[in-house]
C-alpha cells in the first residue's frame, strides 16, 4: 500500500518517466536507491508504452500502414492516461494492458 507521503516523494520521478525513452532511463536510475513503489508503478507501465510503441512501429512498417497507426493512437492515447494519472498522484494502470505490464515488469522496483 503506498502512503501519501511515498506518492508525493516519488510524484516528480513517476512524471519524468513519461517524457521519451530517456526520462524512463533517468527515472530508472534516480529510483535505484529510493525504491518508491509510486515510482516504480510508473516505470513498469511506461516501459509497457514503449513496448506497444514499439509493436506499433513495426507493425506500420512490415503488416499494415493503417493498423500500426491504429496502434499508435492507442499507445499515445494510453500515454496520455498515464502522464496524467502521475501527475493526480495516482497509480492507476492504462486500460487493458496496464495490469499486464506490472505483472510482467514486477521486477522493477
């Protein structure tokens, strides 16, 4: 269960891990030693979006030019979600996928 306090002292990173791929790294980092679980709730999906970017990107350029870019409004749509959950201060996962990715990213702390 994370305390009001655990969200606010982890709020700046959960945020930062949503600008690119190198905000992710540096929340990663800069979360090595404080282990916040808000944090790292926000990592584990962020780093899920970059997945599903991914997914996308490839399925535009080998399957479908429409279909990947389908996915890609997904993605960004759910980007969206989570950047602004972070900044409410809450840890709320993206729809469908997002209690996948904490379960497959349980790892990161």
């Amino acid at each position: 269960m994370m305390t009001e306090h655990t969200i606010r002292e982890g709020r700046t990173m959960a945020i930062v891990a949503y600008f690119t791929f190198v905000g992710l790294i540096i929340a990663i980092i800069m979360n090595l030693d404080k282990k916040n679980p808000f944090t790292a709730f926000h990592i584990r999906q962020m780093l899920g979006l970059i997945i599903l970017l991914i997914f996308s990107n490839l399925t535009e350029a080998y399957v479908n030019s429409w279909l990947g870019t389908i996915f890609w409004v997904i993605t960004f749509v759910f980007w969206l979600f989570g950047l602004y959950h972070a900044i409410k201060s809450e840890a709320k996962p993206v729809p469908v996928l997002g209690e996948k990715f904490q379960e497959w990213f349980q790892n990161i702390n």
